[in-house]
C-alpha cells in the first residue's frame, strides 16, 4: 500500500470513529434516547471532528509508520485525543453554559481504545505475518539486551529476509533475567555459559551486540563465541556509532583481527601534525600493504606532496588512485615508479623534491624466498636503503624512518640479517647527519601480501588442507592501520639513532590462528584439515623484539620502546659492503648472520677476518 493511500486510509476511520463516538457515548449514557436528534451532540462531534484532524496533522500522526509504532506513538496519540475533548469541552461550556462530562468521558476513552487500536493493529498484523515467515529461519542468541541489542531484535523480527530468528538474549544483568523484551527470552549469565546456552537452545547464529565494550574485552567475548563453531556476527564500535559512520545494525562478520584484542592507538595528534601538515612527504614501497597504509594515514594530516615511490606500476597506480579520490586541494599526490637500487634516481629524486620526511618501507620480506635468493636481499635490503638514507642525508632531509622486523633480532635467515644490516647503516648514519634516522620494528601485520593470513584463506577456499610449518611456531601480529600509525608516531619521536620498537602484545600460535580462521569460515578441523609441513629454510619457532641486552623497560609513548641495539661500526659496514657482491650465496649468508647475531664488539676482528 502506497504512503497516499495509507494516509487516506487512517483518515478515513479516524472520521468514523471521531464523528460517532460522542454520539456512541450519549446512547451508553441514554440508551432510550436517539442521539441523532440532539443539534447539540452534532455540533460537538462536527468540533471534535475538525479539532481531531487539525491536532492530528500537527502531531505528524498521518507521517507515522504504524508497524514500528512504540510508546512515543502512543503518547501522540494521547495527547491529540485529549486535547481534542478539552476543545469540544470548552465549546460546550461557551454555547449553553456546561459540559456532557459524562458523554465526554466516554468519547475520550473511546477514540483512545479505537484510534490506539486501529494503529497497532498494523504492528500486529506486521509481527503476526513476519512471525510465520520466522519459522524455518536460523535460531539467533543476541549477546547483550541493552538498548544495541534490542534494536538488533526488532530489526531482526521487522526483516524476515534476513534468515535470523532471535530466539534468546544473553546478559550478564540478574535483573533482566525471566523477562521478555520484544518477546524473546532474557537468559542472565556470564560469557563462560555461552557454549551452554548454544548447545541448550540449538543456536545457529550469534550476534554480539555490546557496542560500548573494549576491544580487549571484545576479543574475549568473540573468542568464546568462534568456540563453538557458530557463526558470529558483531556491531560496530561505539565510537564509530556515535559519530555516525555506521548504524548500529551494520552488522560484520567477525574477522580474525577481532581477536587479536589490541586496543586502537591514540595518537599525539599535534606533535604528527607538526611534522607533517603542509610538509613533503616520501614514502618508499608505497605500494605495499605497510607502505600504502602509511600514505592513508599521512593523508590524514594534510601534507604539501605525497610522494608515492614504488618500483611496481600497478601497486602504484591503484593507491595513487584511491588516495586522489579524497585528497584536498591543498595536497598535490605525485606518484614515483623507481627502483631504490638505483642510486643515481634516489638522490636525482631527494634532490628535485626536498622531501621533508621519509618513511622507508621498500623490502623484500619474504623469508623462505630470500633464503634461496640472499643477494636479492642483500641489493634490496641492504644497498636499497642505504642508497635512499644516502640520498636523504645529502639533501638535507628532517626526519628518515625505516620500516623494521623483529626477524633482524638473532636472525637465522638471510631477511632478517640485511633488515639488521640496514638498521646498523641507518644508526651510524644518524651519528654524522644534521637528518634523524631512527628504524622502527614490529612483528608481522595481519592480512598483509605475502603473510599467512591470505595463504590460508586460499587454502579454506580450495577446500583444504590448510598447511602449518610446525605447531609449536608463535608469531607477534597487529593489525596493518596499527602498525603504521606507531611508526608515523615513533617517527615523531625520532631525535636521531633510535631503533623503536612496538608492543605487540602476547605471541599467538600459528595453529590457533589457523583454527581461527577455519571456525570464522564456517568450518570444522574436519571439514578443512590442518596439516604440519615443516620448519622452512631460515623460520625460526618464535621471534623476538629485542636481544636481551637490547631491552629498555619504559615505553616513550603508549606502545612503543626504545630498543638499546648498538650499531657494528661503521668502517666494519663499509668493508662488508665492499666484500658482499664478491661473496657466494653461502658466505653472504654465514657473514650477515653472523653479524647480526654477535651480541657484543669483542668479536669485532673475527667477524672483519671472516669478511676478508
């Protein structure tokens, strides 16, 4: 039924019921007596007749839309109907000098059990017919019977198309517990009686509806939700409903990073500001899943330029693309495609453009890959950054931030000895440079190209198996947009030599991470299978942050150390990069690990014999 026709409607009874009532209500009062022939009834219903409609239109009854009708439709509906009767009333009083209070009375109680009624009729039609359609849906827990939560049942009992049916809220409040809201059952528990509830009530579907919860206690509650094997959905952020960005029925999937449980940094916005706005800005690897992140971030703060520097076209043109799209008038976006072992290009580039900050996040990372091709890492990692924090330091660049790894603490592989070579380069550069270098570590980013994540999502997708190396193996993870607004904040941070490393938090399994992701999917261990393949070339079982020596106790921000990681001596770099390009795959391999992993300059001569 159109909106037209709707309000033609609801008009329509409402006349009948507005005219007749009075008349209806004098008979009650006069049962003998023909109330047609009263001129002073006619006159009355004719004044509540056109008091009514007048009240109505300026109360927006006819705007309402019945099937959700609740309390506040209700008091409008009081309020329209009584002031109505007060009108007539005074009427009455002005014509022949009293009042049928009695008649009048029974009027009111009339149009308030028959206009009420004919509105909620609609809402029960609508629940009565959406309640048959319910029938064959999923049976839904709803976590949390706060106000989230309720919205999320009425939008779920008025959407049938959903397939959901709520069936049960869970909620800690005692005092909730035996009522009904919206006709679903309160059940009160904690989280640990979330399996029992599930198993007791055969749920199928579980959306968790506590906005207003941390991420770390949020990380918990999904945790014990992905347990079970249903499926789990969640609503947005608190934050990210009271700003508006999205409805508290914009309900997601949980993804893998909902259990990493990482509180969302925050930021010293003006000491960024400072060293961004209205700068310009070079971000090496800007194509990358780290490096494009950056730029994202960056935008944030409204530079100058934004230099996009990436050897791949395609990476570049795609974040060139989406960052044009939202870019200000005051930021000029330059895309960059260049290789960084080309020398010549990086210092033609710091050159033409002064750029007033460098982020460096140009690597190859891949640890398997390197291992079987060390001198591709050694030209990339090595002489890649050292031709760009050259360049940076002889045009006179403010601040240079690597991008690091906690694979270049005790490296047994090839990656994660250049990535230490390369902070060594950075450290002693910043000893003799008006520019700070400083290099930033952290572990691995969840979702990033090349990581596990990706590899197992393809291996759910094809069916299985999905492939561990060795169950015992642990990994420090956060999430992409963390790790590279720390590194822009240690960035700021930077007075020059520093390495920085970020709190990642507790390790976490790669086995678990794979179950994880099976039960997010929709899977059991029986459905995709898990299978150990083996230690790779260079893996190590954990990784590390700091040596031991390295560790400093005190955090200079929220999340982020000040690593005690001293630099080889320079004149020892400098001999090394002679002798490198002369060395086979095996010794560039035996050296830089070796270097890497020598905890103190006592075995300085053995290290510069085994070189020679």
């Amino acid at each position: 039924m159109t909106l037209k026709n709707r309000t033609s409607l609801l008009a329509l009874v409402d006349s009948l019921i507005v005219f007749f009532s009075i008349f209806i209500g004098y008979f009650l009062l006069h049962p003998v007596t023909n109330p047609f022939e009263n001129n002073f009834l006619l006159a009355s219903a004719i004044t509540i007749f056109a008091a009514h409609h007048a009240l109505a239109w300026y109360f927006g009854l006819y705007r309402k839309v019945w099937e959700y009708a609740s309390i506040g439709e209700l008091k409008l509906i009081f309020k329209a109907v009584t002031l109505s009767i007060i009108a007539v009333g005074l009427v009455q009083f002005l014509y022949r000098g009293d009042v049928l209070l009695r008649a009048l009375a029974i009027t009111w109680m009339l149009h308030l059990l028959l206009i009420g009624g004919s509105r909620l009729s609609w809402r029960i039609f609508r629940d009565t017919k959406f309640r048959d359609k319910h029938a064959n849906m999923k049976k839904t827990m709803i976590i949390g019977a706060g106000q989230a939560g309720q919205m999320v049942a009425r939008q779920l009992l008025t959407n049938p198309e959903n397939g959901l049916k709520p069936v049960l809220f869970l909620d800690d409040d005692t005092k909730k517990h035996g009522y009904e809201i919206h006709g679903i059952r309160v059940a009160s528990a904690g989280t640990d009686a979330i399996e029992e509830m599930v198993k007791d009530n055969n749920i199928e579907h579980i959306i968790v509806a506590i906005p207003s919860l941390s991420r770390s206690e949020s990380a918990d509650l999904m945790k014990r939700c992905v347990d079970t094997g249903v499926r789990t959905q969640t609503i947005p952020m608190i934050e990210d409903i009271m700003t508006g960005k999205v409805s508290v029925t914009d309900m997601h999937d949980v993804k893998i990073e909902d259990l990493l449980g990482r509180d969302e940094v925050q930021l010293d916005m003006n000491k960024i500001a400072n060293q961004l706005s209205s700068k310009t800005i070079l971000v090496t690897g800007a194509g990358g899943s780290i490096g494009s992140e950056i730029t994202r971030q960056i935008m944030r703060f409204g530079p100058k330029k934004l230099l996009l520097l990436g050897h791949g076209e395609n990476s570049i043109y795609l974040i060139n693309m989406e960052l044009q799209k939202n870019k200000t008038p005051d930021t000029e976006i330059i895309p960059i495609i260049a290789d960084i072992q080309d020398r010549d290009r990086m210092f033609s580039i710091m050159e033409e453009y002064k750029p007033d900050v460098v982020y460096h996040a140009a690597a190859h990372k891949h640890v398997p890959l390197m291992e079987g091709n060390p001198m591709e890492a050694v030209k990339n990692n090595i002489f890649g950054t050292k031709n760009v924090a050259d360049a940076a330091h002889n045009s006179g660049v403010g601040n240079f931030v690597m991008v690091s790894t906690d694979k270049a603490v005790n490296p047994p592989n090839v990656m994660g000895a250049t990535k230490r070579f390369a902070e060594m380069l950075v450290q002693n550069l910043a000893k003799r440079s008006n520019t700070k270098f400083a290099a930033v570590r952290f572990g691995n980013v969840l979702g990033s190209r090349g990581s596990v994540i990706p590899l197992f999502k393809r291996q759910i997708a094809a069916g299985g198996p999905v492939t561990i190396t060795d169950s015992r193996m642990t990994r420090f993870f956060m999430t992409i947009p963390e790790a590279s607004r720390l590194v822009i904040q240690a960035g700021s941070l930077a007075e020059g030599g520093e390495v920085f490393v970020l709190d990642m938090g507790e390790p976490v399994k790669i086995v678990d991470l794979a179950r994880n992701l099976i039960r997010l999917s929709g899977y059991t261990e029986l459905d995709i299978p898990i299978k150990e393949t083996g230690i790779r070339p260079g893996e190590k079982l954990f990784e590390e942050l700091l040596n031991a020596d390295e560790i400093q106790s005190e955090m200079v921000f929220p999340k982020i150390y000040v690593g005690k990681a001293n630099p080889a001596a320079e004149l020892e770099l400098k001999l090394l990069l002679e002798k490198l390009p002369e060395m086979d795959s095996e010794e560039v391999k035996r050296v830089l690990i070796g270097l890497a992993n020598r905890k103190n300059v006592e075995n300085k001569n053995k290290f510069l014999a085994n070189a020679k």
